[in-house]
C-alpha cells in the first residue's frame, strides 16, 4: 500500500519530535516479582517462590504515552489513580520517563491499578490485580475534562485508551470527543467492549479483530466478513477512519470516501504480542499528526509492530529500531 524511502521516514520521524499527544483512559502499573520454585509450600499444595527480582513499569494507558516518548514524541497522561503508595510509584515512573502526570487526578474512593505477576522458572505462577473497575464520579470526571480544555491548545493530538477500568465513562467520552472535534484535534481510539459504539464522530477507532467480532456480535472469518464489518463500524460510528488489527493477517484500514485496503503484518517472527496494539495505537496517532497520511501512518504503524511482537517482553519502539526493521523487511 504504501512504499517508503528511508528520507520519508525520517521526515515523519523528525516531525513526530514536535508533536504532543494526550492519552486519556485506565492508568496502571505493571510489577513483576520472579524467583525459582525450589520447593512445595507444606502449608498447602502450591509453589514456593524464593524472589530473586522485582520491577515495575507503566501498563495500560500510560503504557501507550510510554511508547509515544520511545518513538520521540511529548505526551501528557490523563487519568486517575489511587490516594494510595501506588500512585507515588506511578508518578514517579512517569516523571522519570519524560512524560506529563499533570493529568493524573486522584480519586480517594479507589485504589491504584497495579497488576503483579509472579514468574519462576519462565513461567507464569499468578497474576494479582488490584484494582476498581467501577465508573469515576462526576466531579472526577470534570476535574479530567477541565484540565484537558485548558491544556488544549497545547496538544496536537488525543488518544482514548480503554480498558474498561472505569475511567473513559459515557458522559467523559462524548465531552473529550466535543471538545477535539470543537478545536480541530486529532482523536484516536483503542476502544473495549463496554463502549464500543459509544466513540462517535473520532478521527480513528482501531479495535482488533476479536473487539469487532465482539461489538457486531458475529464471528470474522473470512477477508470478505471482514471488510462487510470494517465498512458497518465507519457508518456506525461516524469516523473518519477504521483500522482492524488481525494479528498475523496484519491490519485493514476502511476509509469515510468507501475505499479499504489491507495492509500486510511486517512480523519476521513472534516472540510476545504483549503492549503490541499499545504500539500500534501510539505511532499511528503520533505519525497522522507529525503529516503522515494515513496510509503511510497505518504502514508505519505496522513496522512498529511488527518490530516489538518479535521482542521478548513490553517495550517501546525507538525510531531507530524501526528505521532498522525497516530495511530488513523491505
């Protein structure tokens, strides 16, 4: 669909350093505890985990501002946390990776997002989530609201990043879309199901493939279902664009004017899909507001993919790491 040179690259690469997206949606922190599994608790049949390491990193939403910074954009978080440790944590791994938590409002009727996975040996032991999964209050909602209006001028770009935690409620959805529509901004979705058709009149919605089955409640099997759901979203949803992931059969991108094309994976090999749509969503929207078109914005997006997929574990692409996958898949 679209052929690049590597000057043309570098362009939009140049630009996207200019440019300040806001992410606005369900903000978490990924820990990581691994150890070796030496012995069975004689408390009760299950492993002993004799903890060798821990990290923590930034999930969900603020992973996608993550990767906004990785591809040497700006990008400002907007989204609640906890009047908990966690959200000093959190806080601070934002800060320390060059991203704004202005935006981050505390809400004291909830608790931080923190998902703990406990790894021995390579493998998955258990996963602990602490989280609230029920909706922001009102006056949560227009503390979010206000700061974005006055920090709208600022920005170049809005993704909704939803994980159907709570934050991107109703009433918080349709106000984010008015005011980016009122002031000509770029907003993008990476919806859930909960609100699936709830995100009307945005520049992009890019759901994958099991989000679309999942919304229009029927399976997606062949290329030709596909393009009948792609073509009923836009109508639906009033966008300008649709883009459905399909994982290894690559993406599909559905245009206002009645035209689709699909667009090949670039994936050399996969070694963990972890945060690949948080990569996808973060460069196609970063890469439409640096000039790109948008079939050069979903091609580019789809290196940036196709790059962290054959990486083992969650990481942001780095121009040059594209750049460089680039010119091997060429």
């Amino acid at each position: 669909m679209v052929s690049f040179t590597e000057e043309r690259l570098n362009q939009i690469f140049k630009a996207m350093k200019t440019r300040k997206i806001a992410v606005i949606g369900d903000l978490m922190v990924d820990k990581y505890i691994w150890g070796d599994v030496l012995r069975i608790s004689p408390e009760a049949p299950v492993p002993v985990v004799e903890v060798t390491d821990e990290s923590e990193r930034l999930g969900g939403a603020a992973n996608v501002g993550l990767n906004l910074v990785g591809l040497g954009g700006k990008s400002v978080l907007i989204g609640v946390c906890g009047d908990d440790s966690q959200a000093a944590q959190m806080k601070d791994i934002v800060t320390r990776n060059g991203m704004d938590a202005g935006g981050i409002v505390t809400d004291k009727t909830r608790r931080t997002t923190v998902k703990t996975r406990v790894i021995a040996q390579q493998q998955h032991v258990v996963r602990i989530d602490q989280e609230h999964r029920h909706h922001i209050s009102k006056a949560v909602e227009k503390q979010i609201l206000d700061y974005l209006t006055l920090h709208i001028d600022e920005i170049d770009g809005i993704i909704l990043e939803d994980y159907n935690k709570g934050v991107l409620t109703l009433g918080l959805i349709k106000d984010v879309i008015s005011l980016a529509n009122q002031h000509r901004k770029l907003i993008t979705v990476d919806p859930k199901k909960n609100h699936f058709f709830d995100y009307q009149n945005v520049t992009l919605f890019k759901p994958n493939l099991k989000e679309t089955s999942e919304g229009l409640n029927r399976k997606l099997h062949t290329d030709e279902e596909v393009i009948e759901a792609g073509t009923e979203l836009l109508k639906k949803l009033n966008a300008e664009y649709v883009l459905i992931t399909r994982s290894e059969k690559g993406m599909s991108l559905f245009k206002k004017d009645g035209s689709h094309h699909h667009v090949p994976t670039q994936a050399l090999h996969v070694a963990d899909v972890s945060g690949a749509g948080d990569t996808v969503i973060a460069t196609l929207t970063l890469a439409l507001a640096a000039g790109a078109s948008i079939e050069e914005a979903s091609a580019l997006a789809n290196l940036a993919g196709g790059f962290v997929v054959g990486e083992v574990g969650i990481l942001p692409a780095k121009p040059e790491q594209v750049l460089e996958f680039w010119r091997k898949v060429k």
